[in-house]
C-alpha cells in the first residue's frame, strides 16, 4: 500500500526561461513603478521590469480584479474572505485589506474614479436578472454605494474629468467562445453620464471588452481581427485603429497605468508604452507556500458518495468518492479505500455473488479499463480492456455465477465481458441518445440471459432478453407502451417489469410539452416456461400430499434394499431436499409469450424503479405522478413490498432518496438525504421501536470516512478527463473541425504551473474555447473551505435625506412563496416608502453608514429594526424582520408586474403581457399563470428577454397559434369561443442578447409557425442541448454538447449566430432613465398597428332554428 507523506509544496517557477512553466497571472495592473497581478488565489506585486514577485495577500479565499488607484498608492481588489465577492482596499506596499461592501451580491471591483476617492465595481445588487451587472462606486473611506444611470454595464473606464464612461453594455455567457458572432458579442459605448445618452465606437459584430480612458483615446481588447488584441479609439477623428498585432493566445485582459497598459495574455504579461507604441514582455518569479498545493486529507462528504452497492449478505457497501473505491462496514471495522489512487478515476463499482471480487472501471492506463480486485484490496488488479474506440462505460453487473460483467458505454451499446479471458460481446445498441438511462442489464439466475429494455422508433421502450448462448436478442413486450425495469425472478421463472400507455407526450423529453404530464406504470410478470402456470391462478385451499407421497416410496424402495426404516427415511427426505436445491435452468419460450405476461395486482403508479429481492418479492419505488423540475434535486419515493405468494403489496419505507438490496435480497440499503442506512428487507425499518438497529443494521458511519488528494496530479487527470470528454460526448465527431489531440497538446504546459483549483476551471475555459460551440461551461471542484456569512437584505430602494435611510420603494413579493419572502410586507412589519431605517439591531444607523453591513450574518434570522415616518426618530416603532439573502426574485417580480401595468396602460388594456424566463419548468408555469389569465384581450405581447433556456417551447408555440373554430351559445350566460383558451388577436415576441438556448428556439418556431414579429436584440445564438456528463474527481466538470438542433432545410439556422429581430431596438439608457422601456414600447406600437390593419372580426349569432313555422304545432 502507498504510504502518503502530507507536505507543504513550494512552487519557484522562472518565467525568463524559454524551457519554464508557463503560469496563469491574471488580471493585471500596472502603476508608475509596479505590477499587480492574481495567481494562487492571491494577489502579487513585481516591478513594472519584471523579476521576482511578492506577495499581497495570503488568506482562504480568492482575490483578484486587483487595479492600482490613480496616485498607485492604494489597491482596490475583490476579495472572497466571507464567502462571497466584496470590494477591498489595501495599501499598494501591503498591508491589512480594508472591506468597503457586503451585499450578498458579488460586487467585482473593474476600477477608481478619477479623483481617486471612490472605487467603481459591478453588482447585480439591484438587477432584476441575475446576470445583468450595474456599475457602482463607494468611498475609499467607506459608506454606501452610489449607481452609475446605466440600466446594465459589465465593465467601464471614467473619462478623466469623469463626466462620460467607456462601457461594455452586457455581459456574455461563454466569454472564451473563440471568433463567436452571435447576440452576445460586446460592443463598446460611451456614456455621457449627465443623461446617459450614447455613442457607439464602431465594429462590425466584434468582441469588443476591457475599455480603457486614456486622455482622448479609448483603448480596448477586441477579436475584430482574429485573436483579441490592443485597439484605440480616437474621440476626435472617431477612428480605430490595432495598436498591438496578436497572432498568439488571445489578450485576454487590460488595464492602464502611468505611461502604459499591462496586457493579460493568456499564459504571459506585456506591457505596452502608450508613449513609443512598444511591447515588451514582463518576466516573472513566483516563489511561494501555495496553499491549494498541499497535499492533504479531506472529509468525505455523504453528498460526494456516488454508485453504492451492498455486498452480498449486506454486511458492507462498496462506493465512489473522489475517484476511489471504498468499503463502508455496516457495524464493525474501518472504512478501506480500496484504490488509493489521487491521480486516477475509478468509477462505477460492483461486488460479485460471491463476495470475492469488486469490479470497477478506472482510467489508470489512459482509456477507461475494467478491473477488477479482492474485495479487501490486496493482492494483483485483473485488467479488462475494453476495446476501441474508447469510450465512458456505466453500471457494471456481475453474473450470479460469477463469470461475466454485463455493462453499458455512451455509445449506447450494451456490453458483455468474460471475466477469465476478457473477451466482450455486445448484445445489442439502443436507438436513441436521451437524458435517460434506458437500457439497464440485469442478469437470469442461471447466469444465461440478460434482459434490459430498449428504445424502439416510436420512442416507446420494449422489454428485450439475450440469449447468450444463443447469440441473439428477442423482444418480449409489444411495443405499444413503455416498459422499464425488467428483471428475473430469482426462481427463473418470471421476467418482471413496468409498462406504461399513458406516457404520450411525456417521452418527448426535449419538448416543453412533456412537462407535467401525469404517468403511472403497472406492473406485469412474464411466464417464461409455457406448460408453467400462472402465479396469479385461483387459489383453493387443498392437502398438499405429494411430496410425502414421493418421500414414502422412496423409503420403500430404500427398506427393500435392505435399509433400515429410520436411515431409508432419512435418505428419502435429503433427496428431496436437494432435488429442491438444484440449480435453477431458465428457459424462455417465445412462442405465445405474450399472452403469458400478467398484470400484477399492484395500483398503477409512477414507479420509478423496481428491484427484485428474494423469491416472489419486488421492492417498488413509487415517485410522485407528476414530477417537476424543482423536485429533481431532493427527488423522494414511497418503497412498497409486493409479495408474490401473498399477493399483497405494502408500504415499506416513506421519503427515500435511493435504495439497493443485497445480492441474496435479505438486505437493503437506501439513502434519506444524506443518511444511508442498511436495514432488513424482513419487514419495514423501525417496525421494532423498542431498541436499537439490530447489529449489523443502521446508518453508515461516515463521520470519519476521508480521502487523500494531490491537487496537482488530480488536476493533471482532470485536463485530460476534459478533453475526453469532449471527444466522445460532443454531438459532432469531427469536433467542429478540431483536432482535440493538437488542442490538448497546445495547452497542456499550463497544467504544470497552476496555483488554484479556479486556474484549472479558467485554463478549461479558454483551452475548450477553441471548439467555438456554445454550451462548453465549467464548473465545480473542490476548493479550500472559506466560512460564507450571509448579509441579509430587506428588499427595497432607499435614498439618504437628512442624514438617514429613507425607503424610496418597497418590493412585494409572494409571501405565500418560500422563494419570493418579502421581508418588510410581512403581517405586522408593514415598512412603507417614505419611511426611515433608524437603527438596526440597538445600533443607529445614519446617512454615511454602509446599511449592508449593519445586516451582515443575518439572512434568514430574526433582527429587531427601528423605522419611523420622520428622521429624528419621532412616532417610531420597533419591528422584527427576517431579511434574505438575495433581492433579485423580488426585483424581478417587480419588473414583470411593472411591464404587465405599462402594457395595460398604453393599450387601453386590449392587449396581454406575458413574460418568459426560460423554456424549462419555470417558464411553462409563468406561461400557464399570465397568458391564459389574460384570455379575452385583443391581442398579447410575449417577452422573452433574459430567457435562459431549457426544453424547445413547442407547448408555448401550439399554445399561440390556436385558431378559432367556432362559437357556442347556452341558454343563460354569453357565447363563448372554441377552442378556448387562446387569444385569437396579433402577436409580438421581444427578444433580447441574454436570450438563448430555449431562449433562442422559441423565437425560431415563434417566426416559423409565422405567429408574428420579433422586436428587440439579437438571441445568444447557442442551440444546443447539454446532459449526463462524469464528474471530474474533485467534483467539478464540463459540459459537451451531446445534441444539435438543426432546420428543416439542413442548415444549421441558431448556433452560433442566434435569430435577429424583425424590429432591431436597443435598451437605450437615456430612454430607460427617463422611465421608457423602448423595446417594450415597440412591441406595444408594433401589436396596436397589426391590429388597427386586421381588426378582430365580429362573429353574427344565428337566429334559433324554427322547425314548426309550418305545421300545427308552430308558435
């Protein structure tokens, strides 16, 4: 066993050699004499020469966005000590940070103010969507923040007489996708700051970021050319012009200083003298203690346990945590890591019928393997290649008879290995790539079929067995629903299984119109043998005789043969016995199988998981009918028992997580959020309330279950683990014309010289950038535990009069809404605008205090608050407040209802307003609350800015395009239309930059079902789908996009470029600040015109039909 030695790791990294390491020194700033610069998570000074660097700071946390102030005699950073962004000061020489904000929103510090007294940074503190910044300034000395009257910026640069500001106007998802040129690319404006009017400095749909004042000049990074380099904007002659050719990595931040701007290109420093125009290099030596370095021990986490099984009596469990393999004893003995393998994953583990053996999947070798290992993790390792191409692989299953693992890879195959010689047999390939793991093997008793369910063209899934020795798959369900789960009984004569036809549109999984669709699943056994009988034949009570029959003249026999009559009895009876013991043969006829399948007499439910335990026992999961978004993370069932031979089904567990049974069906392991507990399968746990789990039952200890890590060799697997999967996971396998290999290659030095888990995720970023797709996020990973304190927030405006707070504007939330809390509406708090904050907590709270920071600690808590109608405190009361930890719900709310009353307002109320903020679940219910309520207008305004995407919006599309049909007429009442439910009028979406995804097909189908038009801004332009992919060791990861969508005329319509508007309109900040929304106010000009030019027609009654104007029985 590998003995581990925890030590301190020192990295002295020489840049000035052409054979070094190169290192990640991010976001740099340069003063008359110095460089400042983010590496390790912490902040470093060098001279503006280069040479060897100091360090600034040395705390958990990461700091960065460091920029010298206008004398280079303070630093402003952004630093995380408490867990969350917030604006520092520091003395450029060093010294003790001084904190200057604590809104629970990130506040990111991009600069000063010109005269030094202020420093400017981005918040979406008061957004009303949580990826649109503001831009703000606080007092070097402290106080509260002031907004800059821009509706929405990133990132800016005073003019010197700060009176205008160089702005980025939004922001970007994916700000590393290469030569991207879809809605999101980033322009430049200038806004002159007394009524936020603009200009605009010239591009053609470039990248245009990090904007820089430098006396008449603007300079800027931007990709107009190719890779990002130095531009400069002439405010006289209005003309741009490259300043600085970049053929290498892209520049990838700025920022100017006395004389010159330190360039930030990827991997290296430049420094660029505004006054000869040259470039030079800067050399760095970084020498230091580097904290995430260490090599260390770590909690294990319950949440980070993955793939748990049971051993075969149930006296251990097998799991992954952090890329090894451990055993978990249920009562006595120490948690074993099996692997002890910080630079390798090993996944999916699996523990054979016998005990002996635990299998797994590890990528040790490069590719991911089979191996498998004594279950006490001595002795030699068994490796199983697993052919080519290579691929991810998943959720190995032992034969009862010890032999074979049956498994699964990502390209939908199922797999067969022969554990003795290591030959694979695929027995077959589903036929769809979904979200869902359809095939699932599970193995007959006598170790000689495999039976899994597989997708068919309807999409339904049928019940499929392989003969192994047969070579040859055969179907067993119809087809004409869909079946899951199957599995053997342990007898070897059933095949069981659910089946539902009532799924209809819910297999449609990428289709909005599969949400809340309600399913229930019966569940059917198969009689494999046809001359078997039913399990569910008539039942009649009768002497059962035949085996004491068959044991009598076997003793005759026996006493003939000369036996005595107690031994002859004796030999009877163990015959029998062991004719009882004989190894179970499954055969299964085909013929007629069909009418041998059987509705089992269990309710219909929505099972979502059926495991079989001892002879005639199934344990069923049974999940809710109906299963939202917002269930899937805590995602809780009812486990029920069904007993064959009683026929009788039980409850047996209420809100598990998960659960696994024994190899031998006596035991059960399940999870209740992160409690895993081993229990019986004899009856329900606690059926015993009067002591203790009996020994060998209970929940897992794991207080004390830990893993040693190796940062560095754990991040060089993870580089790889990403590029794999890019490789096989990408839906396009010529990757965009990339060749993942150069491009791995091409990045790979910057492994070695990474200081922090966040320059891995960065070095991702960038790296994966090349393959210019959308939907290549990064995310996750462990980093150093830093003790978050959550500031609580109020949910209102305030403005300072007479030296006070004063409540300019009170958000309403839903407070019947856990997530829409509005602290100062609640029943007896009542806080109004107009009144004054006056203390906080018995502390007085006054006009240049930060009114954050007297609510720091306090989200979700009780605090004691003072408010009064005047500002020195006469006629106040005291009221007792929860605050939250985030505004920007309520925030939001707000604009939605804002625009829903401006919409009703401008159009006399004929016109209905529904916002869309993504095409997932939220989405659907805001859709399903505003349009439908709406029924009866003229005609409607869908806004879909700032729509995040989810499933492609065919309910919302079918939704809008209902025509009318007829009318109906009842005898009391009005006439009323069908199909109901619409509105029959015009139509107009508004689109926006931060639309996409979801957010970019809806506007697609909007045009195409020619519904009507799009006003706004350009969509992100990102139509791709992303799902299921491994997670790298340390928890963290990447995405590929494993499908495309793509139009009816073969082209690629979205990705990459998004869908342009019918009425191109900006967010214009002078009009926003004068109260207009000119988007919104288009789409309302644009919907009245349709409808002046094609007025709703009015539909005539008929008279009442008369059939007697004729005859004697007439009126």
């Amino acid at each position: 066993m590998r003995k581990f030695v925890l030590m301190l790791f020192v990295a002295v990294v020489p840049l000035c050699h052409a054979e070094s390491v190169p290192l990640l020194l991010r976001q740099p700033t340069v003063s008359k004499t110095e460089i400042v610069f983010t590496y390790g998570g912490d902040l470093w000074s060098v001279a503006r020469d280069g040479g060897e660097a100091r360090r600034l700071t040395s705390a958990l946390g990461t700091n960065i966005g460091a920029r010298f102030s206008p004398d280079g005699s303070m630093i402003a950073f952004t630093g995380r000590y408490a867990g969350n962004a917030d604006v520092y000061v520091m003395p450029a020489s060093g010294g003790q940070p001084k904190r200057l904000t604590y809104h629970p929103a990130a506040d990111e510090v991009i600069g000063w103010t010109p005269d030094g007294k202020s420093v400017v940074f981005r918040s979406t503190r008061h957004s009303y969507y949580r990826f649109s910044n503001k831009l703000f300034t606080v007092p070097v000395t402290g106080g509260p923040s002031g907004e800059l009257p821009l509706p929405i910026a990133e990132e800016g640069s005073l003019s010197p007489d700060a009176s205008h500001l160089a702005y980025v106007p939004h922001g970007q998802w994916q700000p590393a996708w290469k030569h991207y040129r879809g809605g999101q690319t980033t322009p430049i404006w200038i806004a002159d700051l007394k009524d936020s009017s603009v200009q605009k400095i010239p591009r053609e749909n470039s990248n245009d970021f990090s904007p820089m004042w430098v006396g008449n000049t603007v300079y800027f990074l931007s990709d107009r050319n190719g890779s990002a380099s130095l531009f400069a904007y002439d405010l006289g002659t209005k003309q741009v012009r490259e300043v600085v050719k970049n053929d290498g990595f892209d520049f990838k931040s700025a920022s100017a200083g006395p004389g010159a701007i330190v360039i930030e290109q990827f991997g290296a420093l430049k420094l660029y003298d505004l006054n000869s125009g040259q470039v030079k290099n800067i050399n760095v030596t970084v020498s230091g203690d580097l904290p995430e370095l260490r090599s260390q021990f770590v909690k294990v986490e319950p949440g980070r346990l993955r793939n748990l099984s049971l051993s075969p009596a149930g006296v251990r469990v097998v799991a992954e945590a952090w890329g090894e393999i451990f055993t978990i004893p249920s009562d006595k003995g120490d948690i074993r890591n099996l692997t002890h393998s910080p630079a390798v994953a090993d996944r999916d583990p699996a523990w054979s019928p016998d005990g002996k053996w635990i299998c797994y999947f590890s990528d040790a070798p490069g590719e991911y393997e089979l191996q498998i290992r004594e279950q006490n993790g001595m002795g030699a390792v068994k490796h199983i290649s697993l052919g080519n191409p290579p691929s991810y692989f998943y959720t190995p299953v032992w034969s009862p008879d010890n032999k074979k693992v049956a498994y699964t890879d990502k390209r939908l195959n199922v797999w067969i290995a022969d554990v003795a010689t290591g030959k694979l047999t695929k027995s077959d390939t589903d036929r769809y790539d979904t979200p869902n793991r359809n095939l699932l093997p599970a193995w007959s008793p006598d170790s000689k079929w495999l039976t899994y369910t597989k997708q068919l063209p309807n999409h339904l899934r049928a019940v499929v067995v392989y003969s192994l020795d047969q070579a040859k798959a055969f179907q067993i369900s119809d087809g004409l629903s869909d079946a899951e789960y199957a599995s053997f009984d342990k007898n070897g004569k059933y095949l069981y299984f659910t089946a539902s036809t009532d799924v209809g549109l819910g297999q449609s999984w990428l289709d909005m119109s599969s949400l809340d669709r309600p399913q229930s699943r019966s569940v059917y056994v198969a009689v494999l043998r046809k001359e078997d009988p039913s399990p569910l034949a008539p039942e009649s009570d009768e002497e059962k005789i035949k085996e004491a029959k068959e044991e009598a003249k076997k003793e005759e026999i026996a006493i003939k043969a000369g036996k005595t009559k107690e031994k002859a009895a004796q030999e009877a009876k163990e015959e029998t016995e062991k004719k009882k013991e004989e190894p179970v043969v499954v055969r299964i006829d085909m013929e007629g199988i069909g009418q041998r399948i059987l509705a089992l007499p269990i309710p219909a439910k929505n099972y979502l998981n059926v495991i079989p335990g001892a002879t005639g026992i199934l344990f069923l999961a049974e999940g809710p009918s109906v299963i939202r978004e917002s269930d899937l993370e805590d995602l809780k069932s009812t486990l029920q028992k069904f007993d064959l031979s009683k026929r009788k089904v039980d409850k047996f567990l209420d809100e598990v997580n998960d659960y696994t049974l024994s190899a031998d069906g006596s035991k059960i392991l399940y999870r209740k959020g992160e409690q895993f507990v081993i229990a019986s399968t004899a009856e329900p746990p606690g059926a015993d309330k009067a002591g203790p789990p009996k020994p060998g039952e209970g929940p897992l200890k794991l207080e004390a279950m830990q893993v040693h890590i190796e940062p560095r060799a754990m991040w060089k697997q993870e580089y790889h683990e990403g590029w794999r999967i890019e490789r096989d996971f990408l839906y396009d396998p010529n990757h965009q014309g990339l060749d993942l290999a150069k491009a791995e290659k091409k990045y790979a030095p910057f492994v070695e010289g990474l200081g922090s888990r966040d320059e891995l995720s960065y070095l991702f970023e960038d790296a994966l950038g090349e393959i210019q797709v959308g939907h290549v996020f990064v995310g996750g990973g462990y980093r150093p535990e830093v003790k978050q304190v959550k500031t609580g927030v109020l949910g209102a405006d305030y403005t300072i009069e007479n030296e006070r707070y004063r409540v300019a504007r009170v958000y309403n939330g839903e407070n019947w809404n856990p997530d829409l809390q509005a602290p100062l509406t609640q029943p007896g708090v009542n806080v109004k605008a107009g009144e004054y904050i006056l203390a906080v907590s018995g502390r007085e709270l006054h006009g240049n205090d930060d009114i954050d920071s007297f609510f720091e600690g306090t989200a979700g808590k009780q605090v004691l608050i003072k408010v009064g109608p005047t500002s020195d405190g006469k006629g106040s009361r005291e009221v007792t407040v929860v605050p939250v930890d985030s505004e920007i719900g309520l925030r939001h709310l707000a604009w939605i209802e804002g625009n829903r009353r401006k919409v009703d307002e401008l159009t006399g109320g004929r016109i209905a307003y529904v916002h869309l903020p993504n095409t997932g679940g939220g989405g659907f219910s805001s859709f399903n609350r505003y349009y439908f309520a709406q029924v009866g207008k003229e005609g409607a305004i869908l806004d879909e800015r700032f729509n995040e995407g989810g499933d492609l919006a065919d309910y919302i599309i079918d939704s809008l395009r209902r025509p009318l049909m007829s009318l109906a007429t009842t005898r009391e009442g009005e006439d009323f239309s069908s199909p109901g439910a619409a509105i029959y009028g015009p139509k107009v979406m508004i689109v926006n930059e931060m639309a996409g995804s979801g957010g970019d097909a809806q506007p697609w189908y909007f045009r195409k079902a020619g519904i009507g038009p799009l006003v706004g801004k350009q969509t992100w332009g990102g139509l791709v789908g992303i799902w299921g992919y491994p997670d790298f060791i340390d928890g963290g990861g990447v995405t590929a996009p494993r499908g495309a969508i793509y139009g009816l005329n073969g082209d690629w319509e979205v990705e990459g470029h998004g869908i342009p508007p019918d009425f191109d309109v900006d967010l214009d900040p002078a009009s926003v600040r004068q109260g207009h929304d000119p988007q919104l106010e288009k789409a309302v000009a644009v919907v009245l015109d349709l409808l002046s030019k094609n007025p709703l027609p009015r539909y005539k009654k008929p008279s009442y039909p008369n059939h007697h104007q004729s005859d004697d029985l007439g009126k």
